[in-house]
C-alpha cells in the first residue's frame, strides 16, 4: 500500500489490486469506518480519530455515520447472534452510536392506507410519542345496511419489546381488531340507532374491549372516533341523505324554537321581576304613608289636648261640648286663612256659613193693600 502524495512505478511481479487510486477516510466524532481482513475474514469498527489508510490485507466495506436519536425515538439492532437489543434515545447511553459489526438496524414492514392493504411502509426509526392513525372499513347494521365507516385513533407505543415479541404489523393489527370490533357492536343495532350514538359505539369499541390484545402488543389506545360515514350502496345513501336533511331540519327548528322560547321566558321573568318591584315600591310609600299619617294624627291630638286642657285651666267653667265647638271654629278660620293665600275659590253651603233664607212676600202684599186705600 502506497500512501500520500508520491510517484509509484510498478515492479515487474506487481499489479493494480484496485482498479483506481483511494482516498483516505476521515474518522472523526461522526464517521466511523468497517473493515475487514482480507487473511482472517474478520470485521472491526474503526472509530479512532484519524485520516485512516487501509493496511495491505485490510478492505473498507462501509462509511458508517453516527445513528443518532432523539428523546421520543427508539431503534432495533439485530446482533450476530440473531438477538435484538433496544436503543431508546431517553438513554444516554444509547442517544447516539455507530452500528457494530454484524450488526443491522431491524426494518418493520408495517400495513399503510386508510383501509390498510398495503403492506409497504419500512420504519427503522420509530416515534414513541402519541400519534394519530385514519382508517375506513364497512360493517353492516341491524337491518341490512351497509355503512362505510371513516375514522382516526390516537395511539402510542407504550412496550417496544412486547411489540416486537406478538406483532410484526403493528398498525394492521390495531385496525384489524377494531375493525372487529366495530362490526360485532354496529350489527346490534339499526340505522337510525347508529346515527344518533355512533360516536357511543366507537368509545365503546375500545373503552369496553376486556381482551388484553392491544396491552399484549404494547401499544395503547387513547381515543378513537368516527369522523364520517355514508352507505355503501348509492340507493341506501340517497335515503339516508334525506334521512340527514330532515334530522338537521327539525334540529334547526327544534332551536328556533328554543330561542322564541328562552325570549318570552326572559321576558316574563322580567315582568314578574318589574311586578315584584312596583310590590315593594308600593308597599314602602304605604308604610311611609301610614306612618305621615299617624304622625300628623299624633300632632293634632297633641294640639286638642293642649287646647282643651288650657281651657280647663283658664275657663274651668266652660261646657266641655262648647270647648269643642270652639276648637272646630278655629280650625275652619285656619282652613279660611290657608285657603286665601292662594286663588281657591271657597263654596260654603247653608249649613256651612249658618245663614238663613226667609220669605217676606205677606210683608209685601199688605203695603200694596194699604196703598190702595189711600188712594
């Protein structure tokens, strides 16, 4: 082997082993080179960091970069032995590396599509977080029809080992079974049954399953819903189209005409509520009437007695009825004095002012009959 930067002649027993010159490879933190012995056969992994030449006896079989993965990743690696060992990115010890000898990352061959017929989707990488993953088969209802069913789940895996031990179609498993499932609780009912609760029969799909299938596999269903579904044959979905249109019809007057209701119920409870206050508000001005009153009362019984008893005092031989009549007369000269501040116009009766009306006619008769004779 002939290195670095000279002028090679070839000997007379020598000859090209490669049919080109080489470069160097540079190993360094991400580039790690597999060689093996020409002699004995055997591999090694060199990750020294150099500009490394191969020696005589030695052939570079591969450049191999740093596998690197990050928190959420996980990988297989499948030993010469046969035996498979995990590396988690969450380890530290595992985060990065470079493949050893004999080794290879294990590839899953997982199902793909929304009804999962093919069977061509290579991982070597897998992403432990929660995922969502569509999916559409048919199943057939109580009586008769068919329905073509459109959904997702959110799922996860939560054992890798356990996956790998009863799996090797994680994803065509999964909907598999619940394809399975959906089958055996959509034939227990009937159309109309479904289409008021299907979103009842997907949790119940998953939520309900007493099968340790999808533990057993490592993995973990979080939810699963139906988005959609239509029948199968164009007669039946051209039914339940109408089916649909009146359902939304009738919901949307159904919420009409809760609205015209919630809008008079608002306005008698606010009748009620003004009918409440006009209550109190005339219950107080009653209370505050009452109580004027009473005062008022209070006032001019305080002045009768005052009145009566100075009377008592200075006129002590003074008819108790007259002192009354009295008291009455100063009362109507209080009403007279108010009554002509102002432009009130005062109408007595007969009673009232004490007068009298008398009739003089004879008086009138007997001057005319003395006149007479005079003349």
């Amino acid at each position: 082997v002939e290195r670095a930067e000279q002028l090679v002649f070839l000997g007379p027993f020598e000859e090209f082993i490669e049919n080109k010159k080489q470069s160097a490879i540079n190993v360094d933190e991400e580039t790690a080179v597999l060689v093996r012995n020409r002699r004995t056969g055997q591999q090694h992994l060199v990750t020294e960091k150099k500009l490394f030449f191969p020696a005589s006896d030695e052939e570079i079989l591969e450049v191999r970069k740093l596998t690197k993965l990050a928190d959420y990743e996980a990988c297989i690696v499948r030993d010469k032995t046969g035996k498979d060992v995990f590396y988690f990115g969450s380890s530290d010890e595992h985060r990065s590396f470079f493949l050893p000898p004999h080794s290879s990352i294990v590839t899953l061959l997982w199902s793909r599509g929304r009804r999962r017929e093919l069977r061509d989707l290579k991982i070597k990488i897998l992403d432990l977080r929660p995922m969502y993953m569509s999916f559409e088969f048919n199943c057939r209802t109580n009586d008769n029809v068919e329905l073509v069913l459109e959904g997702s789940f959110f799922w996860e895996i939560t054992d890798l080992k356990a996956m790998i031990k009863f799996t090797n179609d994680t994803t065509g498993d999964i909907c598999n079974h619940a394809r399975s499932r959906f089958i055996e609780l959509v034939s227990k009912v009937t159309l109309q049954e479904f289409m008021t609760k299907f979103n009842v029969i997907a949790e119940q799909v998953h939520k309900n399953d007493v099968t340790s299938f999808y533990s057993q596999r490592g993995v973990k269903i979080h939810s699963l819903e139906v988005t959609a579904y239509h029948c199968a044959e164009a007669s039946t979905a051209l039914i339940l189209e109408e089916i649909i249109q009146e359902t939304t019809n009738r919901m949307n007057r159904l919420q009409q005409q809760e609205s015209e209701n919630e809008v008079q119920l608002k306005q008698i409870r606010g009748d009620i509520e003004e009918e409440k206050a006009r209550g109190e508000l005339i219950k107080i001005q009653t209370e505050n009437s009452n109580a004027e009153s009473k005062m008022e009362g209070l006032a001019e019984a305080e002045r009768v007695r005052s009145f009566l008893s100075g009377l008592g005092e200075n006129l002590p031989e003074m008819d108790t009825n007259k002192a009354i009549s009295l008291w009455r007369t100063l009362r109507k000269e209080d009403a007279l004095r108010a009554v002509a501040k102002g432009n009130t116009k005062l109408y007595f009766t007969p009673r009232d002012a004490n007068l009298s009306i008398e009739s003089h006619e004879h008086i009138r008769e007997a001057g005319w009959v003395a006149g007479g004779d005079s003349t």
